[in-house]
C-alpha cells in the first residue's frame, strides 16, 4: 500500500498579495495551520469580509492540531480567534515567548473595528452580516496559547517540531524552522515570516536583530519589498532622518503648525516616537507636543514596557519620560486636541488612514497650507493615504463622502520599513541551500520579476534551487 505523504497547501491571500497570510499543512496524522490572518488589501469593507470569510471557509476547525504564529502583525493573526467562536477548534496557537499581551491586544482592536464594520454593512446594505468573533472566540484562543522559546528547538506533536529564529522585523517577530516527520524522514521547512529591513536595522532598538538561517529542504519566503523601485540603504535613513527634522522646524518651529505623522501602532509607532527623541530629546529648547492619538498604540506601548529588557528597556524608558510626549485615551481628549491649531507633532493610527483618528487629524490638517502630513509607512492602493499621496495635484480630497481641501504639504519617506529591501532579499535566499524557494506576501508583479532575477542570481552560485510564485490553492508535496 502506498504511504501517505505530507502537504503544504497555499490557502490564503498572502499566495498572491501582502495581507492574509494563511498556509495549511498535513501529516497523515495531523492538520496544521501556518498563520490565519486578516486580508487589509484597502477594497472596500464589503470586500475584505467577503474575502476573508472565503478563506474561513476553507478551514475546518475541529480537524486542527496547531497553529504556527511568526509574529503578531493583523495580516497574520487577526482571523485566528475567528476558528474559536463556536467552540470547536482545539489547536494550540504556537507563538514567540512574550508575545501574549501584544497578540491579545491586536485581537480586542480587531474585534472592534470588525464589529464597527459589520454594523455599517448591515445598515448599508439590508444584511445580515455576523462579525468573525467576539469576546468569547478571543477567549477560547487565549486558552490555547502555547509560547515558546526564541532558539530552542520544541516539540509540537509527534510528527512536528519548530525553532524560532529571529526575524528582525518587529519586537518579537521570527522565522520559523518547522520539522515535519513523515514516514520516518524529516523534511525542513523555512517560513520567514516577514523579514526586517536590515540597512535600518541599527535604528530600531526594540527589535532583535536578524538571524538568517542557512538550510532548509523548502522555503516558503516573503517578497513584500521585491519591486526593484524598494530598495533603500542606511544613507536613505541618514538622509530620511534629518528630513523629519527639517519638517519639524520648517512647520512647527518657525511656520507654528502642526504635523502630522500617519503611524502603524504595532512598531511603528514606537520606532518613530524613537527617532524623534533621538533628533530633539536632548534640545532643551525644543518645547513642541509631541502627541501619541490612537489607544490601541498607547496600549501596545505600556505592552513593551513590560516585554523590554536590559539597554531597550533603559531606552524605552528614557523616551516615554520626554516631557514632550503626551499620550491621548479618551475620545474628548483627542477632540480637543485636533481643534487646537498650535504647533504640535501628531502621531496618529491608522498609518494607511483607513480609520481611527488619524482620518479626524486628516480632515482638519489637509486643508491648511500652514500644516503638513508626513507620511512613513506602506499605503495600500485605495486608500486615503494612498489618495493624499499620490494626488497632490488635486484641488479636493474625499474623505467619507466630503470634499476637503487639499492645501496641506505632503511628505513621503521611504526608509522606515520594517521589512526586508529588495537587495538584502537576494543575498539572504540566494544563500540559503535548499532544494526550492516559494515566494509569497507580493504583489504578483513584482514576484515575477524578483523570482526571475533571484533564479538567475542562484545559477551564477552553481546552485539547482528553484524559484517558484505561489498562487491560491497551490499544493506542495513532501
């Protein structure tokens, strides 16, 4: 009789996109899940619901043993406590050690705005529509937390171990070493996770630093930045750095306006508030707020407090008592806030503006000449961000249905990405032996290229590796 084999299967969005990393793997014994995350491809509410209830319905949750977590980014956790609602999935969820309070927060915000968009759908449209999880589906995940060790090689099940690795990404973030034992072989599977951007990689004292790994039987990496127009050195952030600070005196400092900086809450939003106390935190005649708007990004940083140890913690430290930063919880705080129109330094989530009071700091900011927007992060297509920064020529900018002047200076920065550039992504696969490298977490165009770029790189090393694009619903056999 024919011995079963295992299968990795490409069921998520992030086999073709960035957002909603989802992989399932199977033993003869066992089903696996690597990551079930949310699909944030900037469509409209309706769309992302329906996407990523399809891939829900992929995925039977009682025939689950574990789930493999690399960090804790919505686009690879968020839908996790969806598969928990209803009581039936018993998985454990595999995750960095010191990772809970970070992952539970990301989960209690999602549930929210996922609630928030439910209701708005069913107003608009007539529906019925029911939110992916609630409460009691962020419980029964909770229940089944399993973190282990970064370096330490853990066994799962009988036919699964792992090992993190550090993947330099954001605080806590890896790649994972999974070992799945089939038939009495061992085959060695490498998910990267999302991998950090290395020519920035001394700038960010709250992440550890990247581990490459070596060898591996299969790949499965991510190729997020692998356009070529994506490649910045550490002179780009040299240069980036001092432009913040041009901004800052040209606008707050001598034009007594304000600026805005559209920041992500996970790691961004510490890393920038980093940057800033490094240009003025010593510059005792540097007296402009520096406000932090958004709760879930005030929550995550009273979540590093508690997971930072040693030198990052005395940094950390030092930086949130600045006499500068003022964070801001309640509604009518930030209210007050955004109609004072003296000079300030605001930094507001969402980073993309697809909701949170950043869109309220937007609305009021966008149509003065006196205030700017400076933006440093990632903006998916169709979003507000993307909108403001690619149509400075426009007159108005919609925003919820309502013209708003377009009248505030627009700044784009490139070189604060927490992901691998393109250039690092070559050497780093190139030089890991194995037998095949799967590419995901791309916009499909830019994986072509990349893929072809990276076959050829691995020839000239006299290597035989290959370079496939994944696509949905593609299956590898082990």
């Amino acid at each position: 009789m024919a011995k079963k084999k295992a299968k990795i299967e490409f069921i998520g969005n992030n086999a073709t996109s960035v957002t909603g990393s989802c992989i399932r793997m199977q033993t003869p014994d066992h089903m696996y899940l690597i990551e079930c995350g949310l699909i944030q491809d900037g469509h409209t509410p309706l769309e992302n619901y329906r996407a990523n209830n399809k891939i829900l319905q992929k995925i039977r949750t009682s025939e689950i043993d574990a789930i493999l977590v690399s960090h804790c980014h919505a686009d690879h956790v968020a839908m996790i406590p969806a598969l928990y609602e209803k009581g039936k999935c018993r998985a454990s969820i595999v995750i960095p050690k010191g990772s809970r309070s970070i992952l539970m927060e990301m989960w209690n915000d999602c549930a929210y705005i996922n609630d928030r968009d439910v209701r708005f759908l069913n107003t608009k449209y007539n529906k019925n529509y029911e939110p992916f999880y609630t409460e009691k589906g962020i419980k029964n995940a909770d229940q089944h937390l399993l973190e282990i060790d970064v370096g330490v090689l853990t066994n799962i099940t009988e036919d699964l171990s792992i090992r993190y690795r550090n993947a330099g990404h954001i605080l806590l973030s890896c790649q994972i070493e999974i070992f799945l034992k089939t038939n009495g072989h061992v085959n060695k599977i490498l998910y990267t996770g999302d991998l950090g951007n290395i020519a920035t990689q001394s700038s960010r004292i709250f992440v550890d630093s990247f581990e490459p790994v070596i060898s591996a039987n299969i790949v499965i990496g991510e190729a997020t930045y692998a356009s070529k127009s994506r490649d910045i050195s550490s002179r780009t952030l040299t240069e980036d750095i001092e432009k913040i600070r041009t901004v800052i005196e040209q606008y707050c400092i001598n034009g007594f306006g304000r600026v805005l900086i559209p920041t992500f809450s996970l790691d961004r939003m510490p890393y920038i508030l980093w940057i800033l106390f490094s240009i003025f935190g010593n510059d005792s005649s540097f007296n402009v707020p520096v406000i932090v708007d958004s709760p879930l990004a005030n929550r995550l940083l009273d979540c590093y407090e508690n997971i930072l140890e040693g030198e990052s913690l005395n940094q950390f430290t030092q930086m949130m008592e600045w006499e500068n930063i003022r964070q801001i919880i309640t509604p009518e705080d930030s209210k007050s806030a955004i109609s004072d129109n003296g000079p300030k330094i605001i930094c507001a989530s969402s980073g993309m503006l697809t909701a949170g009071r950043s869109v309220k700091w937007v609305q009021s900011i966008l149509p003065r000449s006196q205030d700017c927007i400076l933006f440093v992060g990632y903006a998916g297509e169709g979003t507000l961000a993307y909108k403001i920064k690619h149509h400075k020529d426009n007159k108005t900018i919609n925003i919820n249905g309502k013209p708003y002047k377009n009248n505030a200076q627009i700044v784009d920065l490139k070189s604060f990405s927490s992901h691998m550039q393109r250039s690092d992504l070559l050497k780093y696969y190139k030089s890991i032996h194995c037998d095949r490298i799967y590419l995901v977490h791309s916009d499909k165009y830019a994986k072509e290229d990349f893929k072809a770029d990276l076959q050829k790189e691995i020839g000239e090393c006299l290597r035989t590796t290959r370079v496939i694009s994944t696509t949905i619903g593609q299956k590898i056999t082990l």
